[in-house]
C-alpha cells in the first residue's frame, strides 16, 4: 500500500480526556502526505486491503473459540458524512461481514427499557464488523441538549458507557468510535446543496435547521461526552471532516489498524484434510 | 450501458410449473451475448445503476406512504456461488440501504415456532433490498431431504410459502427466487479448490461431503419446491453458476429489473423549499 501516512491516525486524531473541538481544525488532514488524488488512490488501495482483513477476521469467527468483532461508531452533527463513510468505506467490504445499524429516535418500546438496551440487541456478532449509525452517545448529547432526561441521569450515563465498552473489549469487541468534526459554515453550504438539488431533498429535513440552532450546545456535548468516554482500550477519533475524501481515508485507516491489530491469520484445518480428499474423490 | 442481453433473465432464466433441472445446461450463458470479459464489463457499468436505483428505492421510503421493498432469496447447492452474489452484485450497494441475513440451522426456538417465524423477523424494512442467504425454502429442500418432518407437513408448506410470498408481495416487497445451479462435477471441483488452498479451509466442513452424497434427492426437491411456488408475482429463476461471472452478472440484471418495475423517482419536497432556504440563511 502506498506510503501515504506520516502519522497513523490511530496517533494524531485519537482525543485525549481534555479535548477541545473548537482547537480543531476541521479542514485539515493531519498526517496525510498528499492530497485529495492521493486521497483517493489510498481509499482504492485500502478498500482491497480492508476486504482481505474482513475476510480473515470473519474466517477466525468460524474456527473454535474465535470471539473477534470490531465495533465502528459513528457519530456527527448532521451532513457531516456519516452516509459517506458507510457507503465509501464499509462498502468496499464483503456485505455478509457487516452488521450495520442506523439508530433512530427511540421507540416507545426501548424507551421502557435502560438506554443500552437497544444497543446490546444491535451488537455484531463474532467475525463481523459492526457499523452503528448513531449509537448510545445519542443518549448523552441529544438526550442533554434537550433535556430529555435528568443531568443527574446524563452523569450516571457517561460511566456506564464507559463500563458498557470496557466489557464488550472484554469479550473480544474491538470498539472504533468516530467523531466525524464539520465547521458550522460547512455545514450550512451542505444544507444549502441539499435544497438546491430535488435529488437531494429527500435527505433534507426542517428539523435539521432546528438542531443546527442548538450547534454550541451540541459541540459542548460531544466535548463532555468524548471526554468523558475516551478509554485506553475505547478511544475517540475525531476526525476533521470538512474534506469528505480525507474523512473517509481517515477512518478506512483506523478500521484497518484496528484489524491488523487482531493479528489475524486463516484458520488451521480443523478436519482432516488428506480423508476429505479422499472422501470427495470417492463421490 | 452495454448492450449485453439479447434475451432478459427474467425472461430466459424464469422458472416454469414444469420445469426440469437435469434440463438445464449449468455451463450455459442463456441470454447474454459476450463472453467472461464483457461479463466483467456489463457487471461494473451495471454496478453503478443497481447503486443508482437503490438509493432512489431508499428515498422512496422516505416519502409519505413509502411501502417499497425488495427481497432477493438465494438458493443452492454448496459451492454454488451465494456467497460471490453477495460479494460482487450485493457489494456493488450502499450498505445502508441492504439487509442481509444468513439462515442457519434452526435454533430450538427457531424450531418451537412456525417455520416461518424466523423469516418474518429478518423481512427488509421499507426502502431495503432484503438478501436471504438460505431461506424458508430450506425447510422444504433439507427438511424433505432429510426427512425432518413428514411429508404431510412438507406438502402443507408449498402452500404455506405461496400464501407468504402473496402476503410479502401485497405489501410491497418485491420477491425475487433464484436458483443457482452447478453441476456435480463443478462442485467436485469447487470443493476440491477448498482442500487445497489453506485460505479456504475455514470454508470447508466433512458435512458438504455428505449433502452431496445426497445430490439427487436434493435436486429433486429442488424442482419439485419450483415447481410448486413457482408464480407470477414470485417467480423462480434458475441461473446457470457453473460460469461464476454469469451468474453473477444474470444476477444482477434481475435485480435491476426488479428495481427498474417499481417505477422510482426522487420524491418531492415534503416542506416548502423558500422558506428553508430563508431559515437556513438565517442561520
């Protein structure tokens, strides 16, 4: 693969606990050795590396006592390229290796359960790479923004998060959270294409004006929760994302260190290959 | 894109009452005027529409009464090919907008419900191209072979999964049946690929050896289960898979062809676009 990162961004975008969003620039490309063609180029030949992981990682699945997953949380304000990441990067992977899950507002049903409920019933299961549109931080940044619940509540939530992701390492999750980082001004030039092209109105919705109100509100929940949330073992990235072509580079990277990481290899035969030859000559 | 059909799949490959598999050339390209490179070509220009009409699929559901869906049932002898379906044509789309699911042997609580239960959890959401690797025909394919239930109750069950498919059809989804068909020496051959190479390993289990022991019982239960839920609205088509590229590209066509029928269009603000604008200059 082409050498085009001078800092991983396993090191560069990681957040430390005294993150400051606002000190980052969200039109950079930290640690990229090259521009938007490069950028390319390196997506091309990351996609090919990061289907041969997917495959090792969901044939150790199939060999006993395989316990591997990997975890991709995505979160970001609105526009911000959530659908690009999944479409450009998850997508250049096997569909059977993906367990994908965009959370909506809660229904009902999960409201009447703890708030890590419906996230444990969307987990990936071994040998698969979960990508979660949206996920359990909902419950401590729209949740807080809003005060849908108390900040009493939102307090106790920011350590079972922590908890919650500490077991799921635990039981072989490697868990990947991303927080896709636009500028305000970027985001209103998205919003603005989006009402210009009729093939596009349909991702636009009134209530997007709405939040993008509350933007300081929401940066200073992200701030609290990335803080609050990033672990050794559960890091944050965030990633600036006003270049969409360095956004998705960045995260294909961290998916694939995250995999190379598994020190994968093709599971051993676990039957005995010379009888099978012999049984499926005689057939 | 290409002129590479002559006769459309879901013309040449559809499935009659009577059809009859031994029949069927597995080797053969029925339809497509080109050989295995312009198989290659018709498959990448066809990849960009399939993704194309997905996304118009998935607005759609975004539109007020939105009940579109598509659900793609792949069926076949092992080796046959579900997995490079999935990999080359499904691959080819948005993540976001496909939900695939692999059934397995049914689990004891699978089993203490109806036979399809299971199936009716994993059915696409609205605006979802559903992919059932394995389906509710399992349960007239292993389940007649292997005896597992009584013939009374297999009988039962072609009616059953017509009333079903008539139901999925009613509101809204789109059922597309392929069968893809080798040959017993192209098996013998696949298989032995995988006892070779210490990179497919992991996809080889004794257990193939046995079902294709059972060949014949297994193609008989095939045709009889086309035979019987073969309708107009539910077709079966058996594609020829001995040519990995053309099934993959028939495939493909049939799912475009399906998508093509709903007749998908962006649709239409569902708010007034001048006022946004004004908001969102406001902002």
């Amino acid at each position: 693969m082409a050498k085009t990162w001078k800092i991983e961004p396993t090191e560069s975008l990681r957040a430390t606990t005294d993150v400051s969003l606002r000190d980052i620039d969200t039109s950079a490309t930290p640690g990229f050795d090259g521009d938007k063609k490069y950028g390319a180029q390196a997506l091309a030949a990351g996609a090919e590396h990061l289907s041969e992981l997917q495959e090792k990682l969901f044939a150790d699945s199939r060999a006993a006592g395989g316990t591997k997953s990997v975890l991709l949380v995505l979160q970001a304000m609105d526009t911000a390229g959530k659908g690009g990441i999944v479409r450009h990067v998850v997508g250049a992977v096997d569909p059977q290796g993906i367990a994908h899950h965009a959370f909506k507002a809660p229904t009902e049903e999960e409201l009447a359960h703890d708030f890590l409920w419906r996230i444990r019933n969307e987990l990936p299961g071994v040998g698969m790479i979960g990508v979660f549109d949206r996920s359990h931080y909902e419950d401590v940044l729209v949740a807080r923004v809003r005060s849908l619940v108390s900040a009493d509540t939102i307090e106790k939530r920011y350590d079972q998060i922590v908890e919650f992701e500490r077991e799921l390492e635990a039981a072989g999750t490697t868990v990947i959270k991303v927080m896709l980082h636009i500028s305000y001004d970027e985001q209103k030039a998205r919003l603005a294409e989006r009402l210009e092209r009729p093939d596009k109105f349909w991702k636009y919705n009134p209530s997007d004006i709405d939040e993008r109100n509350l933007w300081s509100d929401y940066q200073e929940a992200y701030e609290t929760a990335i803080r609050r949330t990033s672990t050794e073992t559960a890091p944050w990235f965030v990633v600036p994302a006003d270049r969409k072509w360095y956004a998705r580079v960045a995260v294909q990277r961290l998916v694939i260190n995250a995999l190379e990481g598994l020190d994968l290899d093709w599971p051993p035969a676990d039957f005995d290959v010379a009888t099978e030859k012999t049984r499926l000559a005689a057939s």
